[in-house]
C-alpha cells in the first residue's frame, strides 16, 4: 500500500517539474499566426521556422488560426499549457489594440515575450487605375467627399490603428470603411474594385507592385525601406504617421524561463545565419532580433500610443 502511496507522489512530482531546457524540445513546436496565410506575419514565420530546422532538434510547425482581428490564435495560444511547444507569432497593432477595444479578458501583459525575430515595412497602397499620384491627392479626395472614398482595413486591428494614425495627422478623415482581414484580404479587395485605398505589408504586395496591378503612393515607415528606397514615406511628405510591422514571439504565461532561453538562443541563432538573413530579405523583411527585455520596451511604446488612439476615438472598452 505504502508502495502505491509512495508511486503516486512521485507521479504528482513529476507532473509538477517544469519542463527543463536539456529535454526540450522532445516534440514539434506549434507556431500559431493568427492570420490567413500570405501576409508578412505568415512569412516571416514560415521562413525562419524553416531556417531553425538545424538548431532545434524538432521542427517548428506554422499554424494558421485567423479570425477576431487576431484574437482567435491568440486565445489558443492564452489556453495552452505553458510547456513551450505552442507559440504566438504577432505584432503590436493586434495583440497590443484588439484587447483595447473588445472584450478580451487578456493582453500581450499575459503572455511571456520571446523576442523579436524580423520587421517589415508598411506601404500605403491604390489600384494602377487610381487618379491619385500622391498620398496628399488621395487624402484630399477623402476630405472633399466624405463617406465615398472606399478605405480597405480590418476592423480593431492593425490596418485600422494605422489609418487612425494616419487620420490623426491629416486632422481627421472620413473614408468608408470596408472590412477586410490580412494583408491578401486587402491586397483583394483593391484589385477586385471593392476599395480604393488601404495599407498592406510591402512583402506581401510586393508582386503586385512589380506586376503593375498595384501602386505605393507611400511607405509607412519611420525611414525609407531598403526594398523601395525610390518611394517616400508619409512623414517625408509632411504627414507625421508610421507604422513598422515587429514581428513577435510570445509563450504562455508561466512558460519555465530555461525553455524561453532555449527558444531566444535558437532565434538569435537562427538570425544570425547568412542564409536566414538572404531568405527574409527575399521576401521584402527585415532580420531583426531583439530580446525579451527590448522586446517589452517596444510593445510598451506601441501600446500607449494605441490606446490614446482609441480613446480619442471612443473605442476602448
């Protein structure tokens, strides 16, 4: 009997052990993206996880799980046990505003930060047949015909926080809205006619520019990107707006410390690569490794200046 006591106690000990960084990973590691596949979030993923094969001794595995402007693979994520085999993969004008303005009863506060793996630009886009040359001429289209001009971005999320930031610096603009997920949602909705304007990822419509059926009126970015480096950005033309996509890692809270390092080092490892560097540069992304405690920093700027956003426009909840 005593034998059997003594068998269970020890089972509950072991349960209880946390995972150490000499045993793991022992399985694949989910990376869930909370968006369609073909955006820069999706990516950036899909490369780097590829490029990790040889430094972790099991793979990273790509997730797709859209839906809630980002909320719904963030969930599982929040859900899942904190033993470092599920993984989010996002950026701050998502993780950083949806729970601002829904109803979610966690933030990015609740997860435990990674790093950061790769940036990439963001470009304000119109169709080839546009009238407009020049941001200047397409926002004061919107201005002179309220409600008309068709603005591409999905609700509550990253697109939507760019556009306000952008409405914010022009004083205030009032296109309507028409709803679309993910960087290949809005891409659609332009090149199908049912919008006029929006802002997309430059990975993921680079094609498009080079095929013609796309063109950049403006990058989004505090500096010129190194992939479009003709192409102004807003604030060179006078509009003090920017928005950079920082592609994140984040665990479940109480992930054990040992297994986040293991992940960092394998990340910056992973970055450090020439051939990792070549393959994100490819597709129009930065390699930009940060660690946990810059990594913060980042999310914590981005974050206040999104919630004074949606204050000034009644959205927090």
């Amino acid at each position: 009997m005593r034998k059997g006591i003594l068998f269970v106690m020890l089972a509950v000990l072991c349960l209880a052990v946390p995972v150490l960084a000499g045993d793991y990973p022992e399985k694949p590691i989910q990376v869930v993206v909370p968006w369609k596949p073909g955006g820069g979030s999706d990516i950036s993923a899909r490369i780097i996880g590829d490029h990790m094969k040889d430094i972790l001794p099991q793979p990273l595995v790509v997730s797709n799980i859209d839906g809630a402007a980002g909320l719904n693979g963030a969930l599982q994520v929040f859900k899942s046990r904190p033993d470092g085999y599920t993984l989010l993969w996002e950026h701050p004008g998502n993780l950083a505003v949806a729970p601002m303005v829904t109803k979610a009863s966690y933030s990015w506060k609740d997860f435990v930060p990674v790093c950061i793996a790769a940036k990439g630009d963001t470009a304000l886009i119109v169709r080839k047949d546009s009238p407009w040359k020049t941001p200047a001429e397409a926002f004061a289209a919107i201005k002179a015909e309220p409600g008309k001009i068709r603005w591409v971005l999905a609700l509550n999320a990253v697109s939507h926080f760019t556009f306000l930031t952008i409405s914010h610096a022009e004083g205030g603009l009032k296109p309507m809205f028409i709803p679309a997920t993910g960087d290949k949602g809005r891409i659609v909705s332009l090149l199908s006619n049912n919008g006029d304007i929006t802002t997309v990822g430059y990975a993921a419509v680079e094609p498009y520019v080079k095929s013609g059926d796309l063109r950049v009126l403006a990058m989004v970015n505090s500096d010129r990107s190194d992939f479009a480096p003709d192409i102004p950005t807003l604030k060179e033309l006078g509009v003090d707006a920017s928005y950079e996509f920082v592609y994140s890692v984040f665990a479940p809270k109480d992930t054990p410390k040992e297994v986040i390092a293991t992940l960092g080092a394998a990340f910056q490892k992973a970055l450090a690569d020439p051939a990792t560097q070549k393959a994100l540069k490819e597709q129009s992304i930065t390699p930009f490794f940060r660690g946990p405690e810059d990594m913060v920093k980042l999310w914590q700027k981005e974050s206040d200046l999104y919630r004074e956003l949606a204050k000034e426009n009644g959205m927090l909840k």
